[in-house]
C-alpha cells in the first residue's frame, strides 16, 4: 500500500471537470484507490463520491493505493493534482 | 389570469425581453414505489443497464454537437456527465438496492443519486455545492430513459420564448438555441447556480428564486420579464406593455454606451484618475461587479456571514468565503470590512444588551475588543484568504488612535502566528481604518501615519456630524450628507491621508450620488465604491469632467456656509458641464 497527500490547486476546487479528469486517470490503474479528506473518504474512481467530499483549493488530501500497481498510480495521481488548475 | 403586481426573485443576467412562456414541467417523471417480484432482479438489472447505456449515447450526442460548435465549455460539463453515467459506486448502489431492496429501477437510481446530492448539497464551498444539480441532473436522465420518456429537446424551438421551469439543468441549458429563447425564470437557483452561470454567459436576461413561477405562469402567456426592475409581468395589459417596451429600448440604449465605457479607465478629459470599485455583500454579488467594470471591491460587509443564523461562523467557513470572493475578482482588489454588527443590525448568534442608544452603544470593533472569540477567527480567515488574492482589511467604527493600534497589534500576532504555523498569507496586506465617527475625522492626521488607507463611510459619518438619526422619520430631512459640516470633514480627512502618502476612498451611498460626483473628484478622493449597478452611470460623469474646474468647485464648496449653497453650486455646475461635456463629445 502507498500514499501521499498533496493540495488541491484546482481554481474552484475539485469540481466535475478536474475530479473526472482524476476519476478517468484513477481508473487506468488496478489498485483500489481511496482519496481521504480529514475524517472522509472516498472511491478515488468515484466521480459521485469524490464530490461529496467538498474538495476545495487548498484541501490538503492523501491518495491511497492499493495493489500491483500502487506506487506508479499514487505518485502519478498527486501529480494530477497539483497540476489540474481548472 | 393577469396580475396586477409583478413576480419577483433574485435578478441574476440582466436584460428586458418580452415573450411567450414556456413552461418546463419535471412532473412526466412518476416513480413507482411497488417493489419487483423476487425472479424479476435480474430483468430489473438489465432495464437499469440498457436505460444507462441510452443515456451515455444521448450525452455523447449532445457532447459531440458541442465540440463541433465549439462550446468548449459546456462541452466539459457534459464530459463530466459520461463519467458520473459510468460510475462505479453509483452502479453499485443500484444493483444493491434492486438485489435487497427489491426496488424498481427508477427508485433505485432516485434513491442513490439523492443520497450523494444531499451530500454535497451540504458542502461549505458555495460553489462545490451547486454541484448538486450535476447529481441530480444525471438522475433524472437515467430515470427518463428507464421509464422511457422522452428529454425535452430545447433545439426544437422555433418561435421566440422565455422559459420556465422548477430548475433548468445543465443538459437543458446547454441546448438553448438563441435565435429564439430570450429569457430564463426558475423557481430554484442562486447567483451561482447553473442556470444563473449559463444565462450570464448567454446573456440572457434571467430572474431565478421566483416562488411559485411555474404555478403563476402558463405556457403560451405573455411574459414581459423586466431584470432591470426584478419584475416578472405575466399576460401584462397594454398599457404595462407599452412601458415595458420603453423599458427595453431604454436599456438597449444605456448598454451600447456603457458597454463601451465597461473597460476605459475612470478617467477625466484632462487625464485625473480615480478607481471605481463596487460594494459587495457576498460573493455572489462578485459577478455583477466585474460585469460593471468595477475595477476592485471597495467594502466587502461580512457581517452577511453572521446573519440570520444560530451559532457564529467558524475560522473555516469564513476562509472558503473570503478565498471565494478573492479568487472570484480575479486579482483585483478587495476591501473586506470586518464585520459591523450593532446599531441596527443585531444577531441571534450574539446575546445582545438592551442598549438605550445602539447607534452609540456596543458596536462593530467595540465588540471585537470584548470577544476574542469573533476577532481572533474572523482575523486568521481574512489573512488566509489573502494568499488568493488582494485583500485588505479595513476596520469600522474606529474613534481613537489607540484602537487602531490595538487592532494591528492583533494583526501582527495572528501574522506570526501563521508563520510558525507555514500558513500562506499576504504578508503586506494593507490594514485601513473606516472613516465614520468624527472623532477618527478629527484624528485623520494622526490615523494617516499608522494606516495604509481610508475608507469614508458617508452614511453613519453624516448621522454622527449631525447628530441626526437616519432612521427617524421625523427628522429625515435633516440627515445631509451635502452639509458643509460633513464635506468639511471629508475634505480633512483627504488632506490627511494625502500628507501621509495615504489614499481615501469612499464607501458610503455618497459615492454613487452623481450629484456629488463631480465635487468628490475635485476634493481629491481617489476611490469611489458603490452598488455595482450605479457603477457605468458614475464612470460616464467622470469621463465627461475636467479635473481642474472639479477642483475649482470643490474650492468653491469650501466657502459656502449652508446646505443650499453647497446645493446651487453643485446644479450650476452641472448645468455647465454637461454643455461642456457635449461640446467635448
């Protein structure tokens, strides 16, 4: 298992456009993936759910992997993030 | 039947449009709460995946005509919608209710997409929150095609229109063809909700909060939708007609002239400038301030924020709204005024003192300095938001030097305190003090070393000079803010800050007053804040004066004894101007 926080740098925060952009980059992986935001969690393949966590700019968020592939999608994943800007 | 009195809501794209109305009704849609027999789950599952594969190819269709017309924009929201359609959880949310639940697959599909729209129909970030339509929007696609009912297919109107509806979603606001619909009314919605965003970005004169309008309205009605006024006539008489239609062109006219002022310089014919900026409430209101050409936020009132509600807003909250507003006005700047309650604005999450004289009495700073616990949050939540954009902080009700010190000092400690902490802020963010009691008028020479800027709060500055209350009827006439006492004190108060290097701006309904426009000018104030609307109006009369005879008449307002004086000047002036102006023209 892998994780690794980064900060939400999205203008708006993570709304439908940058989460989906994640949601399809997360999907390209096997590993289960969880994106956790203070007490909550969520599906990080998820659109539906990574919504309800209310990710605004600024919302520091760990990315949690899990499976074969867990290192390549944690570290390509917090890169996404901290590059969507809108 | 006709109305005699207008509907109203929250005017949100401003225009005039007269039409027939469209009615949208969401009521095609009829759940059947009867569950499915026990050998039918797996029928059930397929009619929930042949019903989502109908979805994601309409949505294709839609995405594709989109791109190809190059929406771009509203193109990526339906992008987003093929992948809430192919979502995993929300999948697995359904075939679990219709397994144990035993529900039918338009129950299970309201079930589920309801639970996540609550959800986030319950975030803090405003807009986040608007998200919700997404949710729901995508659920209602689903359930149509389970229960197969046609989408309203908003191409295919062909004669001019307004519509109406409970909400517009995204997928029916995409479709708008403008060749015929003029106009949006919905029921539900905020400044910041997606029909509000797309009628702004259409320009399409839209009202939406208005209760009851698909109960008022009937398709085929005629609609005179008044944005201006925030009236909504319906089936309007001749004569109302007639005035609208005087409306309209009216507005027409205003807007070709002002739209080409929107982006010049609030400049006079001899090269003067002043900024011009627009007084906000919330961050909603940010919109209509851009639109206007307001070059920044010359009061931002917080105490919005502590209004009508139960408990004090948080440190957190008040961060995500003040980062809003920062980003919203796009590196412009953006006086927040921390926040002013008392005097007449009281709150049930504050426990407040009968006070004989609450215009005198436990007010604004006076509060702050006995309740760390508003100061210290709201404080450490506008240094936050500053990492966002410009902010500055200016605080009401200063009457001493030693308050404003006081006030920086917790500034100071909250600044090093988010250091230690590696908490982005501004570290040069301006602190400035509102100019309205005369004891800070007074003091304007002191003030001006310690501040970065004024702020002159005209409304309670005139009450205080003339001791005159301005909610008294009795004495209404009296409440001047042309008295020579109070312009005497602005003047001060301009002086002051020039000496220092400092600038003043104005904040209070003074400076969106054209009758005094051209004298503010003259009297040196450098920035002018008012209600966005007001905003094209002032900047016109700046553009048409000449610095140098502003200055005369400010010169001459100097000596007058009375309020008539001040009055005559300032017409004869006018007067003058605008056959100057014209010529200019």
């Amino acid at each position: 298992m892998f994780e690794s926080s980064v900060m939400i740098a999205a203008e708006n925060g993570f709304h439908t456009r940058p989460a989906s952009i994640f949601v399809k980059a997360a999907k390209a992986y096997q590993s289960e993936i969880s994106v956790i935001s203070g007490e909550k969690s969520a599906n990080g393949k998820s659109l539906f759910k990574l919504q309800t966590l209310g990710l605004s700019k600024g919302t520091t968020i760990t990315i949690r992997a899990d499976g074969p592939d867990a290192e390549q999608a944690v570290s390509a994943l917090s890169e996404l993030v901290e590059t969507i800007e809108d | 039947m006709t109305y005699i009195e207008p509907l109203s809501g929250i005017p949100c794209s401003p225009g005039v449009s007269i039409a027939r109305a469209l009615v949208i009704g969401d009521d095609d849609i009829v759940i059947n709460p009867t569950p499915i027999e026990d050998g039918a789950v797996e029928e059930e599952i397929a009619r929930f995946h042949a019903a989502r594969d109908a979805a994601l190819s309409q949505v294709r269709a839609i995405s594709d005509h989109l791109a190809l017309s190059g929406k771009v924009e509203q193109q990526a929201i339906f992008e987003g919608h093929l992948v809430l359609l192919e979502d995993e959880e929300l999948e697995h949310d359904v075939l679990a209710l219709i397994r144990q639940s035993h529900y039918r697959s338009e129950q299970a599909i309201h079930e589920a997409i309801e639970s996540y729209a609550k959800m986030v129909s319950d975030l803090d970030d405003p807009y986040l929150r608007e998200r919700a339509t997404d949710c729901r929007d995508i659920g209602a696609r689903l359930i149509r095609n389970v229960l197969g009912v046609q989408t309203f297919d908003l191409g295919s109107i062909a004669e001019d229109t307004i519509l109406v509806a409970r909400d517009f979603t995204p997928s029916q606001t995409a479709q708008i063809s403008l060749e015929h619909v003029k106009g949006l009314i919905s029921e539900l919605g905020g400044r910041t909700s997606h029909s509000a965003i797309m009628a702004r970005s259409l320009e399409l004169p839209a009202i939406v909060g208005v209760k009851n309008a698909t109960l008022h309205i009937r398709s085929g009605d005629l609609i005179a939708l008044d944005v201006e006024h925030n009236q909504i006539w319906v089936r309007p008489d001749a004569a109302r007609l007639a005035d609208i239609r005087a409306v309209q062109r009216q507005y027409a006219l205003q807007r070709e002239k002002w739209q080409a002022l929107r982006d010049l310089p609030a400049l006079t014919r001899d090269g003067h400038r002043v900024e011009l900026c627009a007084n906000i409430g919330t961050v909603r209101d940010a919109d209509s301030a851009q639109a206007n050409g307001a070059e920044g936020i010359g009061l931002y009132r917080t105490e919005f924020l502590f209004m009508d509600r139960p408990t004090l807003p948080g440190e957190e909250e008040q961060y995500l709204e003040y980062s809003a507003i920062a980003r919203a006005m796009s590196g412009k700047a953006v006086i927040v005024r921390t926040m002013d309650i008392g005097g007449d604005k009281e709150l049930p999450c504050l426990d407040f003192p009968k006070e004989l004289n609450p215009f005198l009495g436990w007010r604004a700073i006076r509060i702050f300095f006995d309740r760390p616990d508003i100061m210290l949050p709201q404080l450490r939540a506008i240094l936050r938001a500053s990492a966002h954009g410009p902010l500055r902080i200016m605080f009401p009700m200063v009457a001493a030097v030693e308050e404003f010190r006081a006030l920086k000092a917790q500034v100071c400690a909250l600044k090093d305190e988010l250091r230690a902490d590696g908490v982005p802020f501004d570290e040069a963010i301006p602190l400035g003090v509102m100019i309205e009691t005369p004891a800070a008028a007074v003091l304007a020479r002191f003030l001006a070393r310690e501040v970065d800027f004024f702020s002159i709060g005209t409304n309670d500055l005139t009450q205080y000079t003339l001791a005159v209350d301005r909610g008294n009827e009795q004495i209404a006439r009296m409440y001047q803010p042309l008295s020579p006492a109070v312009l005497g004190l602005i003047q001060q108060v301009i002086d002051a800050s020039h000496a220092a290097g400092k600038w003043t701006g104005m904040c209070g309904e003074l400076a969106g007053d054209e009758r005094a426009t051209a004298l503010l000018v003259g009297m040196g104030l450098d920035e002018f804040s008012m209600s966005a609307i007001a905003l094209p109006r002032i900047k016109a009369i700046v553009r048409s004066l000449d610095y140098e005879a502003a200055r005369q008449l400010a010169v001459q307002v100097r000596e007058c004894a009375t309020l008539e004086e001040v009055e005559d000047r300032l017409q004869a002036f006018a007067r003058q101007n605008s056959g100057a102006s014209e010529a200019y023209e």
